[in-house]
C-alpha cells in the first residue's frame, strides 16, 4: 500500500516485502522501474513536476533513509521502516544469482562500473553482469542500443537524482530490460570507492551522519534535508 509523503507515494513495505516485490515484478511481462525516495527527493520533487510524475509513476518506491520515515510519521501515516536502495539492491542480486539472470550497470564514473562489476561477480556467484556503461554521456541513444544489445533482465541506473529517474521512465522500454532500479550512488560503494556507514550506524539510522563526515561537502546538500520535516509538520497542520 502506498502513503502520501509530501506528494510523493512511498510503498509500505519491509525490506524483504520490498525485494519479494520486486522479483515479483521481475516474472511480469514488460518494463517495470523502482525508485529510492530520499528526503532531498521528495524536497525537490516538490517544486518538480516532471519528477514528481516520474517518482509516482514507479512499480514501486522504496523509503530510503530514516529523514521519510520521520516524516511520514508526522504525517501521521507511518511506515513501517526504512529500505535503503543499496539492500533492496542486494536483495535482488541475491535472487538474480540464485536463478542465473542478467544484470547491466549504467553510471558513475569511467572505471568504477567495471570495478563494482567484477566485485558483484565475485559476492553472487551465478550473477551474470552483460554490460556497463559509465554515467557521463551526451546522447542517450547509443546506450539504449548497448543496452538493448546486452539483453539483461536488470538494469542499475546510477546517474543521480533526479536524472537516472526521467532517464528510467524515458528509456527503459527501449532498453529491453524487464527492470531498472535507480540506485544513485551504489556503484561507488560496490566497487569500494565509497565507503558505507558501518552496520551499527545504519541501524541506528545515522548513515547520513557517517556520509556527512566521510564526505563534508555534503553540508551543503545535507543541511536543507531537515526542511521535510519541517513540510511534515506544516501539511499535518494543515490537515493535509
Ligand atoms: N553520476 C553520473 N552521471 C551524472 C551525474 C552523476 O553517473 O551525470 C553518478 C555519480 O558519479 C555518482 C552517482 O551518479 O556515482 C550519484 O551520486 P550521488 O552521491 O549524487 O547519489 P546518492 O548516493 O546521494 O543518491
């Protein structure tokens, strides 16, 4: 079921919920895209109508971070937790190499698609990766057609928000693949260019403070994420 954060519908689901969702979606026919709301999603897509439309136009939309959850508790239309799209992601690969699928990773920088490759290889044994492509090209076309050529099952779009979004709901069909996930800045993580918040920091849902001190020229990104809440308390207020 969905809730209405700020505009933006969010699935009330669990992390495995979520991932038996997904595979779900993986055995239907046709092209299927999943989002990670963020807060500083659901604050842009605020003023964004074209993302706001590509956000609620997903199969399925998965809360990443505590910052939604908070806010949808204000709200008060509370969610049962949070999803991080990197463990949804995980999720996935665990049953793409269980069953031998096919992946494509789209984004970040030249080498780190490559590298983050050869290190999912080696963590889901089974996996087939067909292909990747870095995230700074000009035309979109030609990546369409590697990707088409590649004929995965899964696509990884990392492009950042809100471009891997539009790029998903313009493009996906063309791609051939059965679904994209919008993963941001996973890719870096998985080829051990960034690194994540150690576990005992995500659960007590300080990954956004352990990212701030690892990378602080964040602040500047990060300081306005307080904002959603702020919104959360002026709609419930409102009676909204
Ligand atoms: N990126 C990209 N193409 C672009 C802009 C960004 O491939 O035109 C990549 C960037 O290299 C990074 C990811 O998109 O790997 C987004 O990272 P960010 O930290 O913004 O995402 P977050 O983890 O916050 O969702």
């Amino acid at each position: 079921m969905k809730r209405d954060i700020l505009g933006v519908g969010i699935d009330d689901l669990t992390l495995d919920e979520a991932v038996e969702s997904g595979i779900s979606l993986l055995s239907q026919p046709g092209f299927h895209y999943v989002v990670t709301p963020n807060p500083e999603f659901i604050l842009s897509a605020k003023n964004d109508e074209a993302f706001r439309g590509v956000l609620n136009g997903a199969d399925l939309a998965v809360p990443d971070g505590v910052g939604v959850v908070y806010a949808a508790k204000l709200l008060g239309t509370p969610l049962k937790t949070k999803v991080p799209g990197i463990d949804f992601a995980q999720g996935i690969l665990r049953h793409m190499a269980a069953t031998g699928m096919s992946l494509f990773l789209l984004g970040a920088k030249p080498g780190v698609a490559e590298k983050a490759a050869e290190n999912l290889t080696h963590t889901y044994p089974g996996l087939r990766i067909c292909g990747v492509h870095d995230g700074y090209f000009k035309e979109d076309g030609p990546v369409v057609e590697e990707i088409k050529a590649a004929g995965p099952d899964v696509l990884f779009v990392c492009l950042g928000a809100p471009k891997q979004e539009l790029w998903m709901a313009q493009n996906g069909t063309e791609t051939g693949a059965r679904l994209a996930i919008g993963l941001g800045g996973s890719l870096d993580v998985f080829a051990g260019t960034v690194e994540r918040a150690p576990e005992k920091w995500q659960k007590m849902g300080m990954e956004w403070l352990y990212r701030l001190i690892k990378e602080p020229k964040r602040i500047g990104r990060m300081a306005k994420l307080p904002l959603i809440l702020v919104d959360a308390v002026g709609a419930r207020l409102r009676g909204k």
